[in-house]
C-alpha cells in the first residue's frame, strides 16, 4: 500500500470535500458532520455524522464491489475519509424506487408506502441554480451530459444494484424503499457508480415497524438531532451484523 500525500481541496460539497492527492487518478473524500435538506436551506452540524456515514458508505460500496459492479471505491483510510478513484462525475441524480414515498408521493399526489410492481427510474438535473429540476432521458441528452447508449449502461447497473442492495438490507430487517445515486467515469471513459450511499442517500424502513431509519425525520423537522444521530447509527448496527 503507498502513502497518500494530501494536495489540494478540488471541491467542496454540502457534506463532503474532495482532495487530490499524489496519485492523479486517485482522491481522498472527506465526509462533514453537516446535515443538509431542502436544497441546502436548512444546514446544520450533527457532530460524527461523518463519522458514521463514512463507514455506512464504506460497508455498502465494498459489498457492492464484491458483487462484481464497478464503483469509485477503493478503501476506507480513517474514521472521515475513503480512498476513491478519480472521476468526473455525470452531473445527473439517478433515483430508484421500490416503493412511494417523497417527491414521487407529492408530485403525483399518491400514498407513502405503495409497493410498486416494477422499480420507478427518475432523472434530476444536478443543477443548484435549477434546484436539482427533474428531467427525462432526452433532456439528459439534450444537455449534452449524458448519450442513450450511456444512459442504457446506468440503467442495466441501477436495477442491479438495486437488486442487490434490496436483498442486502432485507437481511438486516431493512426495507430499501428508494435511493439516489451518482456516476462518473474514470481516466479510460468506464463509468463508476460514484458518490456516496447512506440514511443521507436512501430510504430505510423498519421491516416490522416501518419506522424510517433515514434523513427523513430531518427532513421534516420532527426529530431532535440526537435522535437523527441515533438513526444513523442503528443503521450502522444493522449492517455490522452478519
Ligand atoms: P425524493 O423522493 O425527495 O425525490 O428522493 C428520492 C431519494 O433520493 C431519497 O432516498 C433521497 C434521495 N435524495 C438524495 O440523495 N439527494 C437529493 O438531493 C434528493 C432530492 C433525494
Ligand atoms: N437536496 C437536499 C439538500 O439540500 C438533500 C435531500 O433532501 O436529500 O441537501
């Protein structure tokens, strides 16, 4: 294993930082105690949130890994920070839906807790000045971020992480109700499942109570933060069990 020698910070995030390091085509990220909703409005500090979103995403990226799908991460280096492969991240949001709940609830005014037959695909514009809009594959392409040839790739690797990840949780007595996730593509054009999966990321609900094991009690606003923090790291519980 080689050193990491720390650069520059390249990029700052509402709840990570990236830094390049001595290998160009590898960085370090650097997961924030921040907790952010509504577009970033609401912005608070939740001390160790990094802390623990860091080892949440690590043990859902190496099992992913495992699984055979390519993705930025490489490993994890201290309690807030990842080794991961450089990429230049597809400025699109890739939401997966197993079941109805938030926007998808409110925009088409349908009950939280639907079980849909098939997985719902959506697309947002990762744009802050648009607010994140959400798009269609033609858009994608319109704007020039993305090709059909591309999108058809994503789409093959989301329905089987999402395959594989429903699994996952349901061992650990979690439902994946819907998750977002993000692509790059590295210095040879292959495309990574990139960013992070976390309660940040994803919809968790209890299997037996249904109770949301996620952000969006913070979301909301009805929880106290300890109680936001004490979600997160019942998660982390969950996942540490074999
Ligand atoms: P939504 O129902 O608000 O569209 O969110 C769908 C999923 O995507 C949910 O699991 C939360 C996640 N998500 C993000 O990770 N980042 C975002 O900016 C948004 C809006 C949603
Ligand atoms: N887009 C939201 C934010 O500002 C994130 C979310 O609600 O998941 O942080």
């Amino acid at each position: 294993m080689s050193f990491i020698i720390k650069k520059n910070l390249s990029l700052e995030g509402k709840t990570k930082k990236i830094y390049t390091i001595n290998n160009p085509r590898e960085v370090v990220i650097h997961y924030k105690d921040s907790i952010t909703a509504l577009d970033g409005l609401k912005n608070q500090l939740l001390q160790d949130k990094g802390i623990l979103n860091n080892e949440i995403s690590t043990l859902i990226f190496k099992f992913i890994n495992l699984c055979g799908i390519k993705t930025h991460f490489i490993r994890k280096i201290n309690n807030r920070e990842q080794l991961c492969h450089k990429v230049n991240i597809i400025p699109l949001e890739f939401v997966v839906r197993n079941i109805v709940a938030g926007s998808m609830s409110k925009r088409l005014n349908i009950q939280e807790g639907i079980r849909l037959s098939n997985p719902i695909f959506e697309i947002f514009y990762k744009n802050d000045k648009l607010k994140d809009p959400f798009i269609n594959d033609h858009h994608a392409v319109f704007l020039g971020v993305t090709s059909y040839e591309e999108l058809n790739s994503i789409y093959r690797i989301i329905s089987n992480v999402n395959n594989i990840l429903k699994k996952y949780f349901l061992d650990k007595n979690i439902i994946l109700v819907d998750f977002k996730v993000e692509f790059g593509k590295n210095h040879k054009n292959e495309i990574l499942l990139s960013d992070e999966i976390s309660p940040d990321t994803c919809r968790f609900w209890d299997r037996k109570t249904m109770k949301k094991l996620d952000k969006d009690p913070f979301r909301i606003g009805l929880n106290e933060n300890e109680e936001v923090l004490d979600i997160y790291m019942e998660i982390l519980k969950r996942l540490n069990v074999r």
